[in-house]
C-alpha cells in the first residue's frame, strides 16, 4: 500500500474512534450519535478511496489526432 493510503485510513480510523467514545457521552441518544460518527467517517473514507484508485489508473485517457494539430512557426499557423 502506498503512504497516502495509509495516511488518510489512520486519520479516518481516529474519527471513527473518536466518534465511537467520546461524542455523545452526555447525550441520551448516544447510540444514534455513534453511529452518525462511525458511519460519517467511512463513507468519507470511501469516497475518498474511490476517488484516489480512480487517478492511478484512468479509464478513459486523451486522445489527440493528427488533424486535430496545428503548427505555428511564428509567422503563421500550420493546420
């Protein structure tokens, strides 16, 4: 696995955590705002992996043909 995958699924994992045991301790829907928390933080997560494998490998990638290019050698333009 590489570092920024790494990086950002420990940064998550601490929010899942931190959600987990500490928000809601006065409240008396604790359950709910754990949940809230936990799920908040893996959906983020997953985006955010979604959108990281999607850049290391893209699907569609551009394409450039040969009329599409002009020249321009300072005086005018080659097309």
């Amino acid at each position: 696995m590489s570092l920024p995958v790494i990086v950002v699924t420990i940064f998550f994992a601490v929010v899942a955590l931190f959600g987990f045991f500490i928000a809601g301790r006065n409240s008396k829907d604790r359950g709910l705002v754990q949940t809230m928390w936990v799920t908040t933080a893996l959906c983020l997560w997953l985006f955010w992996l979604c959108a990281y494998l999607s850049q290391i490998n893209p699907l569609v990638a551009p394409s450039l043909k040969a009329k599409d290019v002009c020249v321009n050698d300072g005086a005018d333009v080659i097309c």
